[in-house]
C-alpha cells in the first residue's frame, strides 16, 4: 500500500557526501547528491505540490521524483563543490531545514526542545520547526565551551542531553561533516565508502582506498551511487567525517536501563527492501513476517498473492510457509495519479480500480489471500477487496503482516488521528464484514517483533559462543546489547515519558 493512501508518511530523509584525499578530486559530488537523493524519494510523502528537496548549502532545489536527467548542467554547475549534505522535506517555513544541518524526522525533539535552555535564555523562534530549534540550540554556546573557538562537540552533546531522541542529524561545518544519532536510534542513519573509478567494475577486490564517503538514511540507494555499505551509526554515536577518514568523537548513553528503540514502521513499511537495518536486510525481514503470519492466521484458500509492491516480500513468506502456490492477481498501473488528489469518495474509488488491474484468469472462482502491509484506515483496501469480488474471486481473506495501528506517533512519523485509524473504530469488530472479505486477520505485536530480532538474537549468540569481541560492520559486542524495537504506534508504549 501506498503511504499516501494509507495516511502514514515519513517526512524526510537524510544524505551527505564529502570527497577523501587531497582537493581538489575527480569525484562529482553533486551527482553523487542527486543520485543518492533519487534512491530516497520514497521517504518523503506529503499531501501538496510544494513537495521538494532542499539542498543545504546548494544553490537550487530539484523537484521530489526527478530523475537525473531533469538536473540542468547549469544547476550542476552551481553546485560544484567537495562536502554537501541535504534533506528531504516540505519546502515550507514550518518544515524546511535550517542553516548548515539536516535532520531526519524530529517531532519528539521538538518537543523536547520546547522547554529547553533556548527559551529559558530568551532565545524567540520563527517557526514550528523542528530543524529550527536544533539550529538554535547548535549556536548556543554550552557551558563546556571555555574560549571563543566553537566546540561542536560540545555543542552536540549539549543538543542530545536536551533532546534524547528522536533524530538523524547530518552537520556540516567548513569541510567535516558531524552524523549525529539519538540515544534510542529511532531514525536510522547508515554510512558508505565510495568506491574509487578504477575499482568499480571489479566487486572481488577488496580496496582499502576511497573516492569519499556518503552517509545517509538508508542503505538501498548506495549502488546507485557507487558506494559499498560500511556501517550503521550506532545509537548515540557522534561520528567525524572529513577528507581524512571516519572517526567516532563519543557515544552518548541513553537513561540506565532503556533499551534500543529502533522504529519497528521502518521494516513493515517505510524502508526500501534492500536496505540494511542492524545487519539484516529488510526484505528478509518482511518475508519472515509472512512466514509468522502464515503460523498464526492460517486459512483453506487456493493461492497467496499480494497488494503490490510493498507486501510482495511478506506474501511470498506466507506462501512458502503455507504451500499455498504464490499468483499475482493485481497488477499495478505505475502511470496512473495518486488516488488521495481526487475530490471525492466516489472519484478515490475509481482511482483504485484505474491504479489496479485485475488479472482474472489467475484467480476466477479460486479463494484467494491478499497479503498487505499494513491497513491503517481502510479506505484502499475495501475498494481492492470488491474489485477483485466481482471479477470472479470466490473468496478473498485478508492477511495484514503487521499488527493493527492503534496509537500516534510522535517519534516522526506522520499517522492519522487516533480516531481515524481503522483499529479505534467500532467497525473494527465486525472488520471483514466492513471491508467486505470473507476474513481478515493481523500478525501480533510478538510475531512482529520476534520476526524482527530474530537474525539479530542468533549473530548475538554466534558471537557470544566463540567467546570473542568482533568489529562486525564497525560495531563490537555492545552493538547487540539492550536490543529494543519502538512500538508505540501498536502499543502505546513509548520509549521515553512524554511530557505534555
């Protein structure tokens, strides 16, 4: 399902680039840019035309599903340089980034921030933004600072004690870049080694040497870019990165005895499956949650098939794990407009069946299981379910492979009301009549996170059996310690008190 269909958005994304060696280099870093923009353009979702990514120390903006191509060699020009970062946002004042920073989904700092030592200074904002306020509190002077010369560090320290979580900060002062992750790693943030020219098209070799280093939200668009996966920021972590290399500053802890609070939404649905949370790659994890789906809402049907695309991992898991035959009964329409736009019920209705084709031979009097993501206030999945009715299905169970969303978010993510959601209504009892299935059943909470921590739990134990401390992807031993998922939108249970 798509995010704007469902109401749940991401609401930016985090990318920078810096060229190792001497300067001036052979990289094109503002291609390296737009490139590793491209592969993050599923983040960013927002209902309105001013959608757009905001580069942070460039000269233009590039419109938020451009391909490389729509990038001017003029505008290219502009923005030769060796160090940029940028983020993916609303270009709006509420929303958009401020000075030389960016910053990756940040609703529970802002309202950290809003008690924090800038308004007890007198210090006024402008804005409702997030970025603003970590703009702000980057410029106050702390109490560490002893002399006139600005101590980032310090400066950064001062800004996680204020605002334990929940962020992803790219900043950049003169030619380092600081990549700053919340205590609880709620956002994610993962750095990558370019690859030199000359070494490419050779994936056997191991080189040590570097054309430069990019660090962004997610993994999946570093191919693209030509750049291998190095490591996850740990949670905490203040990393240094410059021309010179990538070097740890300090680990902030978290409050004694929380655990790691990840954004479970990341796996179920917001991330490209070919990125790499915690070692383990998204798609994997999705076709686990199938496979635990399968276990826990078995059902006599004829064939599995799925709500393309994001669910296709989960329904070939719940498949296989059924031995039921995986059939494509949909097919998507890529060149068809968002449903969301369409000024009424009956016109959003017409959209899905114009989104949607329906491949009738595949399914024609057989009982089918549609496997989605996620349903968050139904008003997609319904249409779908009498679509594929009335073009012959026998029956259509619906299997969702995450549990219901019952609570908001406030660690970033952009989810409807409490009372919109689909799970907070009386109809939510009589759900499959609703929608009009012939059943309809979500994973757990347990099966979802059991399905998550899984591969994680067996390299701990690998690890902990050879009796030895690894450097796995950068990480040692204590990057397996206090493994912790953020379920507060199923479970109302929030890593940190709030405090309004």
């Amino acid at each position: 399902m798509d995010m704007e269909e469902s109401g749940m958005r991401e609401e930016c994304g985090v990318f920078g680039c810096i060229a190792s060696g001497e300067w001036p280099t052979q990289l094109d870093v503002p291609h390296v840019i737009t490139a590793g923009l491209g592969g993050l353009q599923h983040r960013p979702i927002t209902k309105g035309p001013k959608e757009a990514a905001k580069l942070i120390k460039l000269v233009t903006l590039l419109q938020p599903r451009c391909s490389g191509q729509e990038v001017s060699q003029a505008a290219m020009w502009r923005l030769r340089g060796l160090v940029y970062i940028c983020v993916l946002a609303d270009v709006m004042q509420s929303s958009c980034p401020c000075g030389r920073g960016a910053a990756d989904n940040c609703s529970a700092a802002c309202e950290y921030l809003d008690g924090c030592e800038l308004l007890r200074h007198g210090i006024g904002l402008y804005t409702s933004s997030d970025s603003e306020m970590i703009t702000q509190l980057l410029a106050y002077t702390p109490p560490q600072e002893r002399d006139n010369t600005p101590d980032w560090v310090a400066r950064i320290k001062n800004l996680m004690k204020e605002a334990p979580t929940a962020y992803s900060l790219l900043i950049m002062h003169r030619d380092v870049i600081y990549a700053v992750r919340d205590p609880y790693g709620n956002r994610p943030l993962c750095i990558g080694r370019l690859i030199p020219a000359s070494d490419m098209n050779d994936k056997e070799k191991k080189s040590s040497e570097s054309a430069g280093w990019v660090v962004s939200s997610e993994s999946g668009n570093f191919l693209s870019i030509g750049a291998r996966y190095s490591h996850e920021v740990k949670p905490g972590e203040i990393v240094e990165i410059s021309r010179h290399g990538v070097r740890t500053l300090d680990t902030i802890p978290r409050s004694e005895g929380d655990p790691v609070a990840f954004c479970i939404f990341e796996y179920v649905y917001f991330a490209r499956p070919d990125s790499i949370f915690e070692g383990q790659m998204v798609y994997t994890v999705r076709y686990r949650c199938g496979q635990q789906l399968a276990i826990e809402a078995p059902v006599e049907a004829d064939l599995v098939s799925t709500v393309p695309e994001s669910a296709t991992p989960a329904a070939l898991g719940y498949a296989a794990k059924s031995g039921l035959p995986y059939v494509e009964v949909l097919c998507k329409n890529r060149y068809v407009g968002r449903t969301f736009i369409q000024p009424n019920m009956r016109l959003r209705q017409l959209g899905v069946a114009k989104k949607f084709g329906v491949l009738t031979d595949n399914f024609k009097g057989k009982r089918v299981v549609l496997v989605d993501d996620s349903i968050v206030r139904g008003n997609t999945i319904s249409p779908i379910i009498r679509l594929l009715k009335e073009s012959g299905a026998k029956e259509v169970h619906i299997r969702v492979a995450s549990p219901p969303i019952k609570y908001p978010c406030f660690m970033g993510i952009n989810i409807p009301t409490k009372e919109e959601l689909i799970a907070n209504k009386p109809e939510f009892d009589r759900l499959a009549e609703y929608l009009g299935a012939n059943s309809v059943m979500y994973l757990s909470v347990e099966g979802l996170v059991s399905s998550v921590q899984q591969d994680i739990k067996f390299k701990k134990q690998k690890v902990q059996r050879h009796d030895i401390t690894i450097q796995e992807n950068g990480n040692g031993l204590e990057c397996f310690e206090k493994t912790g998922h953020c379920t507060a939108c199923l479970t109302g249970q929030y890593p940190v008190e709030l405090e309004w």
